[in-house]
C-alpha cells in the first residue's frame, strides 16, 4: 500500500470470492489493519479530505475540554492484556467466513438484467449540470444505476460489461471502447472510482458525486 499519511480510505475487492473490504482511518492505523489481514500487496489507498483532530475513534466528533483540549470522557485506560492474541500465515484469513460469523450477509451482485428493470422502473433524472458535464443525461442516467447498485444491493462496484448490458441505451447507445473512454472522463472528474480486480475493471459513484444533487 502506498505510503500516505493523514485520514486516508483503503478499499479491497475481489469478485472472485466476493469479498470487499474498505477501511478508513489516521493512515497508521489503517496500514496495520491491512497488515494484519495481509493484504499489503492488493488494494488500493487514497487520502480524504477529513480533519482527524475532530474526529474519534469511532469517526464522530468528540465533546472537547475547553480546559485540556481533550476529550471530557476518553473512557477506561486499556488494558493489553485483554486484546487476544491471534497470529496466522499471510494471506489465510478467510474474510467472507469471518463476516459472516458475525453476522454480516454477503451482498448479492445483482445482474445486468436486475439492474436494466429497476432501472426502467425510475422516472427520467434531470440533466446533470456543471462545467464538466459532456453528456448531461448519459451522467444523470449512469447516476441513477449506480445508486441502485449501491443503496438496493449493497454493492460498491459493477463491471464496464454489466453497465454496458443494463444501460447501454441510457448512455447515449455507448459500449465497448466508447464506454470505457466515457467512464474513464467520470473517474478523472472524480465523479466515479475505479476498482482493478483480476481481469475485470469496475466502476462505482464516488460518495460526493452520488449525494450531491444535479
């Protein structure tokens, strides 16, 4: 992982074995997380625009002692010996067992088909708007797939190929080449990610970009 310091996000996927892993914290600690997980040689890391001063442990600004400059209530002091203990080969942790043990559900990748209905189900977006917009409608429609992506199925990210399959016609009838290059634009925008995993590319909205309004 790339040496960055301050608040940084880290994000792993692997559509092979359905598994996606994204931390966000001081960069230390995040480091040591995917340490811990093995994860050091796969992912991606990038810096976030978030003042960790204000922010505690659980990512919520904390009550702060005009007096101090602390926290009022920093809890019990910690006690290391109570922190188990747990060493395994790099690369053994088997994640999706893990969060099923404590009873997160896998989301399911919806398909191409899925996403094409729901997609017709919608009323047609307002054109985006803005300096950067090449295409208002075809960013407006690829706006709308992707929050179904994200807020129906719980999935962070889809392939060129599903988002091809599902909304070709909506994106101006673009596939292939012309798509990529279309989705290349959004990711240097800063509108949507890129996520490399195996063989396959995926895309999925940036946080800001899904939340902001046209």
């Amino acid at each position: 992982m790339q040496e960055l310091s301050g608040y940084i996000r880290y994000r792993f996927r692997s559509d092979d074995d359905d598994i996606d892993v994204l931390l966000e914290g001081e960069a230390d600690w995040v480091r040591g997380i995917v340490s811990e997980l093995g994860l050091n040689k796969v992912g991606w890391a990038m810096p976030m625009a978030v003042d960790s001063t204000s922010l505690t442990t659980s990512g919520f600004a904390s009550e702060v002692s005009e007096e101090s400059g602390k926290p009022r209530d920093m809890g019990p002091e910690p006690d290391p010996s109570r922190i188990p203990i747990v060493r395994r080969p790099i690369g053994e942790l088997d994640l999706a067992s893990k969060l099923v043990e404590i009873g997160l559900e896998q989301p399911v990748r919806p398909s191409a088909d899925e996403l094409r209905e729901q997609l017709q189900e919608i009323e047609e977006p307002h054109p985006a708007q803005g300096p950067m917009v090449k295409d208002p409608m075809a960013e407006s429609w690829l706006k709308e797939l992707l929050r179904i992506v994200v807020r129906t199925h719980g999935v962070t990210a889809i392939t060129t190929e599903t988002i091809a399959l599902a909304a070709s016609d909506f994106l101006g009838d673009r596939e292939g080449l012309e798509l990529e290059l279309f989705l290349e634009g959004m990711f240097r925008a800063g509108k949507i990610v890129k996520v490399h995993g195996g063989s396959n590319t995926g895309w999925g909205p940036s946080p800001a970009w899904l939340a902001s309004g046209l």
